[in-house]
C-alpha cells in the first residue's frame, strides 16, 4: 500500500543466441513491474554497439513492438524503477549507457551506494561531467576508469570502493556481468533457458521468461554470461553473517519468490500465524489488505480458526498515470485506490491485517473504508515491527522525521489511526518465522546499520547539484 516503503528497483539481464532477448527482458521486467513504477529502460548489444530506450512510466507504457523490434542482438539488461538515491525523472531511468575507452556499457543498479556523495565528489572533481542524480551514473563511471585488463577485473576493482547495497547487471559489446554486494542485501538470481541464462531480481522473472531457476548469485560475486556460457568469480570476501533485507519477505518480493531457500508465500503465512499467536483478537473475519499481506492474513486466520475472506478490492492499475486526478478525486486518496466489499463486513468485527505502517497516512483512511462499510469493531495487525528508522540500502521509507513509529508509541499510533487495538508482530517473533537468527538486516526496526551511516542519505542528497 501507499503507506508501506516504496518498491525499490527490479533488473534483468538475458543471454541468448536464438531467442529475442529484447522481448525476453520486457517479459522479465514486466514481471518486476512491482519493484518500481516510475520508469523503465532496455539496452541491447549487437555485439559491436548497444542500443538503449528508455523512458518514464510503467513497462507497457514505456516499450511497444514499434520500439522493441529493432534492439536486435544476443545480450540485453533491462532495469523498472522507484527513486531511492536520485529524484524521479527522465534522466534517472536506466540502465546508463556510456562509451569508454574500452567499449560500450550499460549498467543497470538495485540498491544505494552510502559512499555515493563521496564518490560523485570525486568524480566531478577529476572534471567527469554527470548528467544524473543517480548513484548508478557514478558506479558506471568509476566502472569506466577502473584498473584493469578485462571488464571482469575492473568490475572487481570499482566494488571495492562501494560501500553499500547493490544488485547490478553491467552490458558490454560481448557479455553481461552480475554482481552483488558482500552483504547480500538485495536479491539477484541466475536462472538457465535451453540456449542460454537469465539473471533478475526475483526468481519469478526468471519463471516468467521460461528458464529453470539454477541459484542465486552469491554475495562478493561477479557471474559473466556469454550466450551460452556462464562462469563465476569470487571478488570480495562476504560478510558474516549477511545483511539481507527483511522486507523482501515481508513486502517487496511477488510470493512466487525464493530467496535464500525460502519461499516468500510460505514465509508470510507463518508471519500471520505467529502474529495470531502474539496479537490474537476476538474477531469474525479476518481481512487483508492488498496485496502483500493476503498469504499473511489466511495464515493468521487458520492460527485463530476465524473465516479469511477479502475486505479490499484493490485497483491494481492505479500505478503511475499522466492523466493528473481532479482536486475532488485527489482528496478521495486511497478509495481511488482501494474500495470495500460491504457484504463481507458489515456488521462484523475484523481483524485487518496489513505488512507494515511507515508514515501513518495510509493506515487511517483505510480502517475509516472499513467502518463506513459497516464493520463494529476494526482490529488492525502488523507482520512486522514498528519502523522507527530510515533505510539507506535502496529502500525509500523516508526519514525519521517521516517515521511514524519514531515519535509516536504503539498506542499513539493506534488512536492516531483509529484502530480499536493494534499489534505489531516482535524482531524476534518475526525472525523466528523466518525460520533464521541471523543474517538479515533489520536497522529500520533497531537502528543498528550493518555499515556505518555518516549523516542522512537520502533519495534527494544528489539534486542540490543538479537543479
């Protein structure tokens, strides 16, 4: 929902001799559209040049028949995007290509570099002009200037000085590299077609486009496809016990995913039966609310041995528009985005399960729905803890400012709302539904960052320099 953190970016890279590898990076990103709804971009190689197009708004807006036939070649990435360092706009779609003295690439990026101001500084003081405010404009020119003697080394050598989280495809003139930071805190998988592999973020893309899932890209490790051939390398040792991050599980991942072993479906069914467990309610239907929290809600359901039934039906084409709503419409906020099923609630006391609350602005229209149609009671139930600080790893949940969780108590929060309780499921209740002690990120619940922040890094840091 609008009130939980932002989709981060989606990524995909194909390799293939015989199949149109435009076409299979627009079915992968269409599966990823979730991960990002501001823009979107393909580049393709033809093994001598790359061609790029690029553009604000959802995958189908962005490319058509007319502009996919003619990105004709053996390799190709692709990129979906949701601003987390960099503000909306054009000039921060991907992937960014660039020419080098060693060819052509492309680079395609999910995450957020820490360092990243620093090392835009430094680039413009070495008198590199920057067109963006996207730290994936700065990884490719560190890329672009590194040392070494094929593109495999000078990846290696440009990861050692990020510092941050990053997933990312890099497209040369004869091959794609993958690599993924040594923390581990974004997906990437790699996945086989019948002439060569594919790479995205979620292993649902790679089901999408017809490959067999073969294993995830390892944290500290560069993969380079060829069209047929894939080979790997170890570039930076990885950090135990990892840093991946929590809400891919809980949020962001479709629930056809499996990361680190773990189906995402199965993942917040036990997140909604632990719930039940910790914050039951005396209710006689329980309800999700839209996507994410639906396995989360039949879950907490079955643990209570209340009826599941639907509450929301949820306009899933709200997305990214040109068309700008009337003022009217505006006001209206989520029930452009949300309407009830009166006949499931009226009269009925509900439980309402939902994934997370960050601002606190979508929480409180959402119950009124329920109570306008007819619900006595409204019990609202959280799959996570409350967020109390920001993310600089790629994921925009704002800053502490932003954070409702950071001002106000678990009880402030609920008369803020309008719930008549409302319970947030424990770090340590939620990571034992995991089914993990370690390994995973949880700073917006704890505040304890695996990597030092120095100061704010916001999504903005960038735009002061660019106007």
């Amino acid at each position: 929902i609008e009130d939980s953190p932002h989709e981060e970016c989606g990524i995909v890279a194909v390799a293939s001799a015989s199949q149109p590898v435009s076409s299979l990076a627009f079915f992968g990103l269409y599966a990823l559209q979730h991960r990002g709804q501001e823009a979107a971009g393909i580049a393709v190689s033809n093994g001598k040049t790359l061609h790029v197009h690029k553009d604000e708004g959802l995958v189908s807006q962005v490319f058509s028949p007319a502009t996919l036939d003619p990105m004709v070649g053996d390799l190709a990435i692709g990129h979906t995007r949701y601003s987390t360092t960099g503000a909306p706009g054009a000039r921060n779609a991907q992937p960014f290509v660039i020419e080098t003295l060693h060819g052509p690439i492309g680079v395609a990026h999910n995450g957020n570099l820490v360092n990243a101001p620093a090392l835009r500084q430094e680039l413009l003081t070495n008198g590199a002009g920057l067109s963006s405010s996207s730290d994936t404009e700065v990884m490719a020119l560190q890329l672009a200037g590194a040392d070494g003697d094929s593109w495999e080394e000078r990846l290696a050598n440009a990861m050692k000085q990020w510092e941050g989280a990053y997933s990312l495809v890099v497209l040369t003139a004869d091959r794609i590299l993958a690599a993924r930071d040594p923390w581990g805190f974004r997906p990437l998988s790699i996945g086989r077609l019948s002439d060569g592999h594919v790479i995205a973020s979620e292993t649902g893309a790679l089901m999408t486009v017809g490959c067999t899932h073969l294993r995830e890209v390892e944290p500290g490790e560069i993969v380079t496809l060829t069209t047929a051939l894939a080979r790997t390398r170890g570039v930076l040792e990885p950090h135990s016990p990892g840093a991946r991050c929590t809400f891919e599980h809980i949020y962001f991942s479709r629930p056809d995913a499996v990361w680190d072993g773990l189906s995402v479906h199965q993942v917040r069914q036990r997140l909604g039966a632990a719930l039940a467990e910790e914050h039951p309610a005396d209710v006689d239907v329980v309800i999700p609310v839209p996507d994410s929290s639906t396995p989360a809600a039949i879950g907490y359901a079955a643990a209570l041995g209340v009826p599941y039934n639907e509450g929301f039906v949820k306009n899933r084409y709200i997305g990214r528009t040109f068309i700008e709503p009337t003022d009217a419409l505006r006001k209206m906020g989520v029930s452009m985005k949300f309407n009830t099923l009166r006949d499931n609630i009226d009269g009925k006391r509900v439980a309402v399960i939902d994934d997370s609350i960050v601002r606190g602005n979508t929480s409180g229209p959402l119950l009124r729905l329920i109570r306008q149609a007819g619900a006595k009671e409204v019990h609202l139930r959280i799959t996570c803890p409350p967020i109390t600080n920001p993310c600089y790893m790629g994921v925009d949940m704002g800053t502490h400012d932003e954070l409702i969780a950071h001002h106000l108590s678990v009880e402030e929060i609920r008369e803020h709302i309008g719930a008549d309780t409302l319970g947030f499921l424990s770090l340590e209740t939620m990571m034992a539904a995991l089914g993990r002690t370690d390994g995973y990120c949880n700073a917006c619940f704890t505040g304890e960052y695996p990597i030092a922040i120095d100061g704010i890094r916001s999504k903005q840091d960038f735009e002061g320099a660019l106007g």
